[in-house]
C-alpha cells in the first residue's frame, strides 16, 4: 500500500546521508516529505502538523556522536509517524457479557467479510464469538455472511424476513446466553452514502444495547473520502474504532495517515489480504518501521506462530529424523506458506524493499508454481506421494500426461523437491532450527521456485534474510 510513498521517504533521507543537516538542507528535505505525502492523498491538515512537527524536533534536537544526519532524520520522521498513527496499539474492549461489537461502513467497504475476518481471529484468541446479520435491506449481504459463516465454521443468527434490527439483536443476546457465546459482531446495514435513517436505526441500536466497541470499516482506496466518512460517522455515533480494509491494495496510503489525526480514533485492525484469515491488530511503531522500508520482523514472526501448525511441525519432526519426508509433507509446507499470505507482504515485512510491478509479478509467480506442483503431485499415485523413492522413468512418464506437463518439467519439480528432502535431511529437532543448527545457504540451492513463490535470487534472499531475523527470537 504504501510502496510509492516508502520509496520517495527513502530517496529523500537518503539525499542526506553524509551530510550536516543545515537549515537549507532541512527545508530542502521538508519540501520534499510535503510533497510526498501530498501525492500518497494525505489529509492537508495532516501534511502542514506533520511537517510542522518534524521542523520543530529537528531545530531542537542534539547532533549525535557517531550518527548521520539522514540517521538523525529516519528516527525524526519515525517518531512523528508513529504519533500521527495513534503512538500505541488499543486493544478490542471486551467489556459486557456477551459484549457486543457493532461493524459499521459504508457499501463496499468491507464490513461484511471484515466481521467474519474478526470471528476467525476471535476465535484464535479463544473466544466464542456470534455473527449476526443485521442489514435487513440486502438479503444479499445476510446471504454473503452466512456463506462466510459456513467458510469458517462459525455461527451466524438471521431471524427469516425480520425486519426490525432492535428484536434481531435482543433475541440474537438471549441466544449468546443460551449457547455460550461471549462476543457479538453485528454486521449491520450499509448504504451507498450516510443518510438520516442509517444513523437513526445505527444510534437506537447504540442507545439501547450499548455496544463495547463501534468499529467504522474504512476501505483505504478511498483515499480522502475515507476521513470524510468517519468524521461524519464519528461526530453522530462516537466510535471507538476502525478497521482499515485493503490494506495490501494499490492505494496511496493518505487514508491510513490521516483518519487518526482527523478523528482522534485509534485504528484497532487491518485487513491485509483477500483470505479470511488476514486481519490483524494494528501496531502504530511497527506500520511506521514498514513505511520506511525498515521491515517488521515481530508481525512475520506472530504471522508464522499463527499459520504454522504445532501438531504437523511435530509430525514434520519425526518424519525428518527418520528421512521419510514426502511429498504429501512437500504439499503441506506449500499450503501453509499459501496461507502465510503474499509474498509481497512478506518482502515488505523484511524490509526488502521492490517496486510493485515486481511484487505483483513475484506474488503472481508463486501462486502459478504452487498450482502447477499441486497438480503435480495429484497427478502421483498415493504410494508414490508416500514414497518418492518409487518414481522411476516409466511413472514419470505417466504423471506428466496425468497433469499435461513435458517430462522436462516433471524432472524439474522431482529436483526441486530432492533439494529440499536434502535440506531438511538430519533437521530432527525442529526447536533448534532457528537456533544451533545452521540453516543451509538458500541462494546454493538451486532453483526453488516451487516453494509458492521463493524462485530466483530475490525469493531466497528473502528466505535467508528471514532466517537470520528470527534467530533473534530464538
């Protein structure tokens, strides 16, 4: 999202290095963060705070010993960065039993699935949460939640052709009692702009059953509509939040920098990605690292312990001390890496820095490698996906026409997977990976391009410069 942005901040800063920071060199600077900003669609009450606050930090801050000047400003802008996205993290409210939380937004935006998304994640911090279908006007939104509802194996309470929101959230409270729920998310209705009767019915709900958070979801595409919406929103509702959708998008980034200080709300949560498992807390310091192409390393980490499955890394374990690794194992790893999100989120979070046309073309390639070695692999007989060894030349030559590849290509997938079997050859104690043992030099490993995306010199530079980030975590 905010790949254009993170690239002229840099440039900038950069154009510093290995110089005294005067007050000529400083305006210069200034000049041109302002105008970076300006083009990301920042709020224009954002860009002259924000500037002004820098120039004061940095009229007032001591030259350093030891440290540059484009140092001096990387941890300036930093600093005002993370103040202009809310300073710290502000955790849901759970307050209430059940508590309640109402999604508001406008169409489009993403409410709907933003409410599933939060169940998933609910559900992963161990509560029990309850969809509840609250747009009475599009049978089309309460058929969109109960298909994500069944996605994701969560309850979803509709009361058929109600069209009184107040009796469907009051019976939808009883039935949490009943069946053990403790958290409420009201998908309520959306319209195609803020309108007199929306507010009535959203403040009636508010006034009556007192929800713990009023969450405004915001697609950032929208750019400086989005602060416009949640001023309105804010000034008749009070929310407590918002929820960033998009945020993996081609947008500009000024919704993002500029709905906190224009509502004084915290972002709570963010969607980043299409998959119902991409929503995540919102971290202040760590989207400001990201900005300034200074990588993430904490949110890969938590995105790892998430999508990583203990059970199967323990079955990995013994597999691997008993050199048994398949190719049923080789598709797992695949799938857990596809659901570990795009590769350029990734990047992103490792601070490797790319432009866009590259990340897409490096996400895009990894998702058409995994599909072709998914076939590849469906295409083998369950003995031979058990045991690799069985493989000759003559169940080559059928797999390929099971899965309408060349033989070449089948030979080159069956190299692949040896070079990883041999990667992870003598790996038995799957706790010591990061730590004791050395992990091998990806980059000599050949071509790895089935790994969902880890093809070439970038994807396993990505690889090695994960591995060598989370030995700190060790």
């Amino acid at each position: 999202m905010f790949d254009n942005l993170s690239d002229k901040l840099r440039e900038i800063i950069n154009n510093t290095n290995g110089k005294e920071l005067t007050q000529d060199n400083m305006q210069d600077a200034l000049r041109e963060i302002r105008r970076a900003l300006l083009d990301a669609d920042v709020n224009l009450r954002v860009v002259k705070a924000f500037i002004s606050n820098i120039k004061d930090r940095a009229e007032g801050e001591k030259v350093l010993e030891g440290v540059n000047p484009s140092q001096q400003l990387i941890k300036i802008v930093h600093d005002e960065l993370i103040d202009l996205l809310g300073k710290e993290n502000k955790p849901l409210d759970f307050s209430g039993n059940p508590n309640l939380i109402m999604m508001l937004g406008l169409q489009g935006a993403g409410k709907t699935t933003s409410s599933a998304k939060l169940a998933v994640k609910l559900k992963k911090d161990g509560r029990k949460p309850l969809l509840v279908a609250c747009d009475v006007y599009r049978p089309a939104a309460i058929t969109q939640l109960i298909t994500l509802g069944k996605e994701i194996e969560n309850e979803v309470f509709t009361i058929p052709d109600c069209k009184d929101v107040q009796q469907i959230v009051r019976e939808a409270i009883n039935y949490a009692n009943e069946n053990g729920f403790n958290t409420l998310i009201l998908d309520t209705a959306g319209r195609l702009q803020i309108d007199t009767d929306m507010m009535a019915e959203l403040l009636l709900i508010d006034r009556i059953f007192k929800p713990s958070e009023k969450l405004l979801v915001i697609d950032s595409m929208t750019g400086q509509e989005a602060v416009n919406v949640a001023e309105n929103f804010d000034a008749q509702l009070g929310l407590t939040g918002l929820v960033l959708t998009k945020l993996d998008g081609d947008s500009r980034g000024g919704s993002a920098l500029s709905v906190v200080y224009c509502t004084g709300k915290p972002i709570k949560l963010t969607g980043t990605g299409e998959k119902l498992n991409a929503l995540e807390d919102f971290y202040p310091e760590r989207m400001a690292t990201r900005i300034l192409g200074m990588g993430d390393i904490v949110s890969l980490v938590e995105r790892a312990q998430e999508v990583f499955d203990e059970k199967q890394a323990l079955e990995l374990e013994e597999k691997m001390s008993k050199n048994n690794f398949s190719y049923n194992d080789f598709l797992k790893m695949q799938k857990q890496m596809q659901a570990f999100g795009s590769m350029g989120n990734m990047l992103g979070m490792l601070g490797i820095n790319i432009g866009k046309d590259d990340r897409d073309k490096l996400s895009h390639e990894g998702e058409k490698q995994f599909k072709k070695m998914e076939v590849f692999i469906s295409s083998m007989t369950p003995q031979e996906r058990s045991n690799p060894d069985l493989i000759n030349t003559s169940r080559k030559k059928r797999i390929a026409k099971g899965c309408g590849m060349d033989l070449a290509e089948i030979n080159n997938y069956i190299k692949q997977f040896e070079q990883m079997r041999t990667m992870m050859k003598g790996m038995s104690d799957m706790k010591n990976m990061f730590g004791k043992m050395s992990m091998p030099d990806l980059s000599k490993m050949g071509n790895l391009g089935g790994l969902g995306g880890f093809n070439g010199k970038l994807g396993k530079h990505a690889v090695n410069k994960a591995m060598k980030m989370m030995r700190r975590f060790k």
